[in-house]
C-alpha cells in the first residue's frame, strides 16, 4: 500500500513524488486492461501503424522506431492473438507484410475508446473527478519541458504514418515511444 501506517502520509509528499507514484499506478492500470484484452503497450503501437493500410515489417519498425528483430517478436504476438495476418508481400517475396484483421481493428478501436478519460466502459486507467482539469495540467507540464527535436514520424491515432523517418530518430520528443523494453 501507498500509506503503509509508517508515518509517510500522502498529503505531505512532494508533487514530484505523487506525480510519479501516479503515473507508475496509471501505467500498471493500462498494462493490466490491455492484458485483459490479450495486448500489450508495444502491440498497440503496432496496431496503429497499421490501422490504416498494410505495411512491411521494416516499415513498421521505422514507423514506430524499433529494431526489426523487436518488431518481429511484436508482430508473432499480434498474430497469434488473431489481430493481425503475417504474409509474402505480392510486390517483393522477400519482405514480409502486415494487414490489421477484422478482430485487430475491432480491438484497436476499444483500446482508443479505453485511452479516452470519460471510457464508456468505466475501465478508464485515469479515474479521476474532473479529467478535463487533470489534463491541462497534464499538458502544461509537458509543453514546459517539451523541446525541438527530431520527433520522427507522427503515428498519433488518426494519423497516417510517416515512414520515411530513420528507426534511430530520437525517442524523448514526445513522438511515438520506442517499443524496445516493454
């Protein structure tokens, strides 16, 4: 328990401390929901470089900034759990080429809907009183130490991926976050 009785009472830690205490608890919360729903961080990253048309493995590692070895492992996960196919690409016999199935997008869409504050669903990982507030604050913490770099390519939901960028673009700009580690 956070408040284990020793005396370290919550209302007086630093707000260093709370914020990151919260986003470890959020994080664990979001890693258990996709757990639930047979995904990971990374397979969601995923997911979404391929939402809108099929890419090459190479292409999505680009596109999400992994080396192709992480990729591949990502992609056998995504494949054995039905939301996506894994073929010869009819252009070229040597690359392999990755298509979102009807199960993939329908997950993928839950997950987006789950990433929003007000989920219909209640399973929301950020369940707070007022999400709107939680998030301005949120964004001008960010913004604040937010700097130019090469933020690679924008795979932001809703956004076609730009695949042109290298897979050693830098991953502390606020861009796609590396898969490598999860």
């Amino acid at each position: 328990m956070l408040n284990d009785g020793g005396g370290d009472d919550l209302d007086e830690w630093p707000t260093g401390r709370l914020l990151s205490t919260a986003a470890r608890l959020v994080e664990q919360a979001w890693e258990q929901s996709l757990r639930r729903r047979g995904l990971t961080h990374a397979g969601v990253i995923a997911l979404h470089a391929v939402a809108h048309a099929p890419l090459s493995q190479r292409q999505m590692a680009r596109a999400c900034r992994v080396t192709d070895q992480t990729m591949s492992r990502t992609v056998d996960h995504l494949v054995r759990g039905g939301f996506v196919t894994r073929t010869v690409d009819p252009e070229d016999e040597r690359r392999m080429r990755v298509e979102i199935t009807p199960s993939g997008v329908e997950a993928y869409r839950r997950v987006i809907e789950l990433e929003r504050d007000d989920a219909a669903d209640g399973d929301s990982p950020v369940a707070v009183s007022d999400p709107a507030a939680l998030r301005r604050l949120l964004l001008e913490i960010v913004r604040s130490h937010n700097t130019p770099r090469d933020s690679g390519p924008d795979i932001r939901p809703g956004r076609r991926a730009d695949t042109r960028h290298s897979r050693r673009a830098d991953t502390r700009s606020g861009g796609v976050p590396s898969l490598d580690g999860m």
